[in-house]
C-alpha cells in the first residue's frame, strides 16, 4: 500500500492545495495531510482551525485523512508508514526551497522519497500568505479558497488592521 504524505502550515487551505491534494490522492493508495504544529510561528488560524478546514474540503476524498503533527517531517512520516512526501510546486522561485527540503528529508530518511506535483496554472499565482493579506484588505478571495474558508477569514479580518508582512 502506498501511503504519502502532504505536509504544510495550511495557513489558510488554497484552493491550489486542495488541487494538489485531489491529484496526490489520484495515485497513491492513502494521502495524509499533516499540518505542522510550529511553536515558534503563531498564524492567523490555530492548528484545529486548519485541520477541520482541511478535513471539510477533503470529504469527498475517502483515501484522505488530516492530521497534525509537531518535529521532523521523516519522523511524522516513519510513524504513519508514509514513504513519499508530496509537494507542490507552482513556479520555478518554490524550487531551491523546495530541493533544498527534498535533499535534507532524503540525507534523514533514505528510504522517503519526495515527489512534486505542479499546481494548476490557475493556481500558481495562490499562496496562503497573499490570500491573506488580500482577505484582511476586504477584498474577495473568492476561487482562491474554499467557502468555509473565505467565511472564516471574514469573521477574523473585521475589527483587525490589514496584513502586510507577509
Ligand atoms: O506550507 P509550508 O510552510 O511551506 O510547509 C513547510 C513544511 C511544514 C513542509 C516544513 O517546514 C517541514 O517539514 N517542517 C517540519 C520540520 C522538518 O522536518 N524540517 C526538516 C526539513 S526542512
């Protein structure tokens, strides 16, 4: 069986995850969305606020489960048996980052391999942190995430300042 593993800070799920997540889910046996538990890095949604927005824009995915987790990201996959990490890419910028992650998680844990799915082109200009920032102007973000979402940071945004460092 093959189980994988999506990890990210999911703050908030985009609509280019869950185009990552359909796709992943597509071909392998199990896809575990893992929402990294960050000490150091306080976002706009808590880590329960995350997970249930992923979990209710995944119904429809029964080889889909979301769960958190906190340290290393071979560790977390080792404990679910996952042996492939699925990232997204969007655009050429994602990529050092991303191949300098792929090398670090490949030199912790040989035997995990990770495997890059390119968003949509309709997706590559979405990013959690410019949703955002565009949601706390008042604007609409509407295609960009799902509804649950969009309603979320609605109620968040009113009667807060604008986001602007990103
Ligand atoms: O959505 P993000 O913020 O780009 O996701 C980054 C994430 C969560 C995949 C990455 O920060 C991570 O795996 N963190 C866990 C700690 C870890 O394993 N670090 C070593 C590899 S970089």
């Amino acid at each position: 069986m093959n189980i994988a593993v999506y990890p990210g800070s999911f703050d908030p799920t985009t609509n280019g995850h869950l185009d990552v997540i359909e796709r992943a889910a597509g071909i392998v046996d199990k896809l575990i969305v893992g929402v990294l538990i960050n000490p150091n890095k306080t976002g706009l949604f808590t880590i329960e606020e995350r997970v249930e927005q992923l979990k209710a824009s995944t119904e429809h995915l029964p080889n889909v489960e979301v769960r958190s987790f906190s340290g290393l990201l071979v560790d977390f996959a080792r404990s679910i048996n996952a042996r492939i990490v699925i990232r997204g890419l969007r655009a050429v910028t994602d990529f050092e980052y991303e191949f300098q992650m792929a090398l670090t998680n490949r030199t912790l844990a040989e035997e995990i391999e990770t495997l890059f799915i390119p968003t949509s082109a309709h997706y590559m200009y979405v990013s959690s942190s410019m949703v955002k920032e565009v949601a706390s102007f008042g604007k609409s973000v509407e295609g960009m995430v799902p509804e649950l979402v969009q309603k979320q940071m609605a109620e968040k945004f009113s009667g807060m300042d604008p986001v602007t460092d990103k």
